[in-house]
C-alpha cells in the first residue's frame, strides 16, 4: 500500500528494504507519534496520503485535520465582515519529494559512468599514498621473503637509518651528466615517479627476490629504463653506506663473540675464508671468454673471496674476478693478507693453496680436521665439520638473494660489484648463524 502511496514500482532503479524511508510529513498528524526514546513512530495501518498529486478528500481527514479546516472557514467569515485577525500559527504546507521522479533518457549511464570514473581515481589516489612495500609487506615472514631481513622491526630500524640521506639522492643518469665532482653538490632529483621507501623496495625485490625489471616496470607503473635507472642507484648509494661500515672485527671482537666449539677445537682462528662463482652470461669476445671461463664450473663466471668470523658474521668481502682467476690470486689482489696480523689463524678447504701468503705477515693455515690430536671421535669429527661448514652456510644465505639464482646479464657488470656486496653485507642483519 506504501509502494502505491508514492507511485512507486519496484524494479532494478527502486527496491523496498530496511534502509527505505517515507518522511512522516506526508503522514496524517494523528497517524504520527514519539515514542519515549524520541524517535517518531506511525500506527500500524497508517498509509501516506499528503502528496501533490494526492485526493486528499477520497480518504476521511483526522479530528484535527477537519478542526483545522473549520477554523480556516471561520477565519475566511470574519475577514470577509472587515475585522482583523491575526493567525496564531500557519498550518504548514506539505512539500512534494517528487517519489514518481524519472530520470531522463541516458542519465544513468552516464551516472554510472562517472562514478567508474571517481572510483578510479580514488584507486589512483591510494596507490599513491600508500606505498607498495606497505601493501605486500606485512607480517615478518613477507619482510624476509620480500627484502631477506628477519623482521619488520629489524627493517624498520635499517631504514630509519638510511632513510634521512636516502632522501638527498641524484640518480645514477644525473650523476654521470653533472660529473664526479659536482655530485655533492647537486640538488636531489625531482619529481620522483615513486615514494623513496619504494624505490628501496623495487631493488629489494630485484635482488632478493629477483624479479626482472620488465615485472617491476609493470608492477609499480614505470619504465624500464626507470627500474633501471633506480637499481643502478640504489646498487650504488647502498655500497657507499655499507662499505662505510667496519665489518673486519679485531682480534679481540673475535675471542669474546667465538662460539664455545671454537674455543675447544681451534681457538686461534680469526676469519674463515673461501671462495664462490656466479654465472654470467657468455661475452662474445674471445679474450674475455676465456678469461671470465671457470673450470670449476663449466661456464662462464664471477668469482669473489667471502671471509667469515667463527661466530658467523660477514667480515671481508672482495669485489669480483673473472672466473677463471685461481684462490691463490684472489687472496693476493684482494687485499686479504694486509688485514691479518701476526699468530693469525686462517681456516681454509684443503683446496686453498694460500699458506706461503700467510706466512708473509705470520698467520697460519688451518685446514680441517685439526690436528691437535691422534684421533676423533665420532661426535668430534662431526663439530669440527659443522665449524668447517660455517662459511659454506653463510655463502648459501648470500647467494638466497635470488638475483644470482639465474645467469648474470652482461648489462648488469657496471654495477654487480655494488650489488655483489650489498647482498653480502646485508647477511649480517638477518641475526647470527648458529652451529650444528
């Protein structure tokens, strides 16, 4: 009976539900009353009646409607005899909500189609604001799969240190266009097509997780040559601040963090040192094939030296050779050996033929197993290979971040040292490695 009140018909555009309301002025005024909470209430049967269009006299009009009109018929008598009168208070007129409103031909669609419009724009809106590494990154165990470090407060506490000079960075294109000397000095770089802690994270995701810069051109909305333009940045700007810091431990860091097993098997060791290769792509030039080709590996590759202190951190990384450089001369043009001081231990695979350079500055080669005594036990020979696998464990943690999982483009040799090291610095946050 509503429905038919108001002229309405239920279809796609008009659809009776709790959230439906007819305003109780179109009401009669002894159909409406409050209830104790206030809120105004009709009889059960009351059915709305005062519309523009409506016939009010078909239907019986309350007590006070028919008063109301006896009182306008008296009020219409006496002015027609010439007294004044003056009304207490006018009988409110009741407006039309215009309920049989149509809209007109197309304006729906066109309604429609701007709110697709508006809602677009608020997607827009939102991913701007908030930054990508917020919406992917949200428990600990998406911190370690995204950016390798173990929490989110452990990456927290890494940004809030970086974050105030990261702000100030000219990217790599500005650099080389304004010059090495004029770099501290240059403005930082303008309108920037991301947020800065999203940059951080377009590199994290390059290198440890390893996605190609086509699937980040996609995923954040830029270039390539964008993607590129920012890991070739921040390869860089990570490099001078991780290599700022002092990772070599003194001698006397390393006996007061040595695990007790160290101190038992081989107390005097102070670095563990080897070597591993990342494949590269094939250079088509003859010299640099054969220099770049490991016979180790059967490819062509990059190698690096890593040192490891017993309790596991990361305290020596070179920068990359050609593959087929030997140990021995790594260990050389590494700058290795003028760290050591005398009584050093060194603690190397059998493979590694660098104890005449040891010698040099008075360290020592200690290849397992150690021989201190005539004979191990079972449980003894297995800690000392457990303290032998040390650095292999920590290569294995380097080599997580999965950029080096595929073949090295020969694009990315201008800037895989920087990155090479930042991976293995980067290690040393994601906590100590424990022993077997």
């Amino acid at each position: 009976m509503w429905v038919q009140a108001v002229k309405r018909e239920e279809g796609p555009l008009f659809k009776v539900t709790k959230c439906t309301y007819i305003c109780s002025a179109h009401f009669e005024e002894g159909d409406v009353f409050l209830t104790p909470g206030g809120l105004k209430r009709v009889r059960k049967d009351a059915v709305p009646c005062h519309f523009a269009w409506a016939n009010r006299s078909s239907r019986r009009k309350s007590p006070y409607a028919r008063a109301t009109e006896r009182l306008g018929s008296d009020v219409r008598e006496i002015a027609e005899n010439g007294e004044e009168v003056e009304m207490a208070a006018a009988v409110p007129a009741v407006s039309d909500h215009d309920y049989d409103a149509r809209p007109p031909a197309g304006a729906m669609d066109a309604a429609l189609r701007r709110i697709d419009e508006l809602e677009a724009a608020v997607r827009r809106l939102s991913l701007v604001q908030q930054p990508k590494l917020r919406r992917f990154c949200v428990s600990d165990e998406d911190f370690r799969y995204y950016t390798r470090f173990p929490s989110e407060r452990i990456f927290s506490l890494f940004w809030q240190a970086i974050e105030p000079s990261a702000s100030s960075l000219v990217y790599w294109s500005k650099a080389q266009r304004m010059g090495v000397d004029a770099v501290s000095e240059a403005t930082p770089s303008p309108q920037r097509k991301l947020p800065i802690i999203d940059e951080y994270f377009m590199y994290s995701l390059r290198t440890a997780v390893g996605l190609k810069e086509k699937v980040l051109a996609d995923m954040f909305g830029v270039s390539v040559s964008t993607v590129s333009r920012v890991i070739i940045t921040w390869a860089n700007y990570l490099y001078l601040i991780l290599g700022s810091m002092p990772i070599w431990m003194t001698r006397d860091q390393v006996r007061r963090w040595m695990p007790p097993k160290f101190k038992v098997y081989c107390p005097h060791v102070r670095v563990i040192v080897d070597c591993t290769e990342l494949r590269c792509e094939t250079p088509t030039a003859l010299t640099l094939h054969s220099e770049t080709y490991s016979t180790y590996k059967s490819h062509t590759t990059f190698k690096g030296l890593v040192g490891v202190s017993p309790s596991g951190a990361v305290t020596f990384v070179s920068k990359l050779y050609t593959g087929a450089i030997s140990d021995k001369e790594i260990t050389k043009q590494s700058g290795f050996i003028g760290l050591l001081e005398q009584g050093d231990g060194v603690m190397a695979d059998k493979g590694f033929l660098i104890e005449p350079l040891l010698e040099t500055v008075g360290a020592s080669l200690i290849i397992p197993p150690f021989k201190h005594r005539a004979q191990f036990s079972r449980e003894e020979t297995e800690r000392t290979q457990a303290i032998a696998r040390l650095v292999e464990r920590v290569i294995r943690r380097i080599k997580e971040y999965h950029i080096f999982d595929s073949t090295l483009p020969l694009t990315l040799s201008g800037s895989i040292n920087q990155i090479w090291t930042n991976c293995c610095v980067l290690v040393n946050f994601q906590g100590p490695m424990e022993l077997g």
